[in-house]
C-alpha cells in the first residue's frame, strides 16, 4: 500500500486524506526507507540538492505572549531576558555576509508596541546597507498589523515565518491561553500574503492531544493556505510551561519524536513539492545526525545560529537546544562536514527564495530538471 501511495506521488497523482494518515502512521522500516526516498527525490526534482543557509539572529525573548509549550513565556520569571541592540544584531549581520550565508532571519518574543515596531524597520534599513543589500532577510516575529508588515517589507524584509503550531482551533485552544486567538494568528498570515512577503508557517508534531487526523489537518492547512516555506518540528518538553509540568514525559520517546518530525517533512515534501523546508535544531535535538536525517527526507534549509553564544541561554524555546554555547564559526564548521557527508552542498551568497513563490508569481511549475 506505501509502495503504491509513493508511486502515486511521485507521477503526479493526488494524495488523498488515508493516503497522508498512511504514510504517518507506519512505523515500518522497509517503507519509511521508502517513504524518505520518494520525498528526497520529489526535492530533487523540485529543489534540487543545494542546503540553503539562514543566519539565525535571536534578537530578544522579551514576549508579550503566555503559550502553554514555550520556554519564553511571558509568565516564565526563570528566564533572564534581553533585547539585542541595534549595533549587536548588526554586527551579526556582517558575520553572515562574512560567512556567505546570503540571508538571515531576525526572530524574537511577540512584541508590537510602537518603539519596537520603529526598532526593526530601522534595523532593516540598515541591514540592507550591509554590501548594497546583498542579505537577504526573513522575520519571525509573530503577529502584527498589515501596517507595520508593509512597514517591515518596504524597509527590506522579503520573507515571514508565523508558525501557527496546531491548525486544528480546538487543539491550538488547548496549547494556549484564552486571549491568544486563533483567528487573528490566521488573519496574519493572510495579511503577510497581502503584503507582499514569501509566507511561511509550520507546526509542532509529537504534541499532547495531537492526533494523525490533526497532523493531516496541518498538511491540508499548508496546502490550502498556499505557503511558501514551512518551518516545522517535534515538540520538545520546557518543564518551565504548563504544558511541560502537566506532561513532563511527553516526547520522552526520542526515536519516536525524531520519527514524525521526519515524516512530517518527507509527507509535506509529497504533497507540496516546491516549497522550502526547514530541517530544524528540534531534529538535531533529538538525534546528533538530526538535521541530516532532516535534509534526506525533503528539507532544504537550514538556520544556523549567528548571535553572540551570551545570549543563547536565554533563548530556549524548548531545554538542552543545540548550539546554545558554541560560537558561530564553530557551528558553521559543524555545518559544513554534516552537509558534505550526505553528499550535498551549501549554496553560499544565495537568497534560497521559495521555487513554489516564483511559480505562483509566474504561473508555472518550478523544477529544477526542466
């Protein structure tokens, strides 16, 4: 039956719902082999081998939102908080056009208070001075009005991550708290397309609650959305939150956790063929070989972290993340003998635009064997 469903997907057939909960429910190791395969090869075919580079900038954990799974919760007094400076998230921003990463990616706490909403479009501005624009950039920081996501794309920004983490509204009721609106974090995301940007979003998979009717909920939520780019993961346990203190063996499983995270991957690979992928610091997590396995399974990006080692304790979404006291060169190293050792390469200096937003934009299909 995988065989079948694979072959399907691969010629261009449609995947219907028990097609999706097939290939995410199987466990076994002949047809995850298989499934990881037929995923590789649909990147191939659509993306091609090249990992695309995003310096990762966390610019401050200072958040003005409560989720229930998040180590940086606005209620989590253990959290020693920062804001990067304008000069500190500059300075990184040179270290990744030092490093030929092509782009970077400004994540942080929700805030949209009027002086940060200032803060980062004069940011912008001048990352985009850096040598005559060159850096491409990606934001991440949650939900905004259509106005300050004009703002941002006119001062330089191109691209936007705003996972929305279960599509199911009644599971995303029961990982936040009840002034965190469903319907708004979906209404930015519409205004993010409006506004011109590359739309990215993503979940967490392995959640309490979660189920395989919700996990292909999200894979339809992307597909029907149209995204651009998905960044996406396993849930990994803070048991500073109230989820991690009311399930704190929740994802103790780590094979199993690293299992659906690369399913999840390979079956949005399947069925969305052109649009970028994140292999995430969630895999590497859970297994030292993670992020590789990510990339053999259909991910194309990768998000190494450029920000001064000082404040990485004090951005953990989730405990013991990667990296969280290396420096950037060493990571950079670290990333290049992991990527060369499944045989692909690092596009340097390149933006990694989303193939799926230029296909739409132009009104064909993107593929790299054309």
């Amino acid at each position: 039956m995988i065989d079948e469903i694979l072959e399907r997907a691969l010629a261009g057939g449609t995947l219907t719902d028990d097609d999706l909960t097939a290939l995410l429910e199987t466990h076994d190791r002949g047809a995850l082999a298989a499934l990881y395969a037929a995923a590789y090869q649909m990147k191939l075919r659509h993306v091609g081998n090249q990992v695309h580079l995003r310096g990762l900038i966390e610019i401050s954990n200072l958040c003005t939102k409560n989720c229930f799974y998040c180590g940086i919760r606005r209620d989590n007094s253990h959290v020693k908080r920062f804001a990067m400076s304008k000069a500190e998230i500059l300075a990184a921003a040179r270290l990744a056009e030092e490093f030929r990463y092509g782009s970077v990616v400004l994540q942080g706490g929700e805030r949209n208070d009027p002086g940060m909403v200032d803060f980062i479009e004069d940011v912008l501005h001048e990352i985009k001075e850096i040598d005559g624009g060159a850096l491409g950039v990606t934001l991440s920081l949650g939900e905004q009005t259509l106005e300050t996501y004009r703002r941002w794309y006119a001062a330089g920004a191109h691209r936007y991550l705003l996972r929305i983490e279960a599509s199911n509204p009644e599971l995303y009721a029961k990982l936040h708290p009840s002034d965190h609106s469903y319907s708004v974090r979906l209404e930015a995301l519409r205004a993010l397309r409006e506004a011109g940007y590359q739309v990215g979003t993503g979940v967490m998979s392995g959640l309490p609650y979660q189920t395989t009717a919700d996990l292909v909920h999200d894979l339809r939520f992307f597909q029907e959305l149209d995204v651009d780019m998905i960044g996406m993961g396993p849930y990994l346990v803070h048991h500073e939150t109230p989820l991690g203190k009311r399930f704190p063996e929740c994802g103790s499983d780590r094979a199993a956790q690293l299992e659906i995270g690369l399913k999840m991957i390979a079956v949005t690979r399947l069925l969305l063929k052109d649009v970028n992928i994140a292999s995430t610091t969630a895999l590497q997590a859970l297994a030292p070989d993670g992020r590789e396995r990510g990339l053999l399974a259909g991910a194309n990006v990768i998000m190494p972290n450029i920000g001064d080692p000082v404040y990485r304790k004090g951005y953990l979404l989730y405990e013991n993340k990667p990296g969280s006291d290396e420096n950037a060169a060493a990571i950079r190293a670290g990333l290049e003998r992991a990527v060369a050792s499944i045989g692909e390469t690092i596009a340097y200096t390149d933006w990694g635009d989303s193939p799926h937003f230029a296909a739409r934009r132009h009104g064909v299909e993107t593929r790299v064997d054309d």
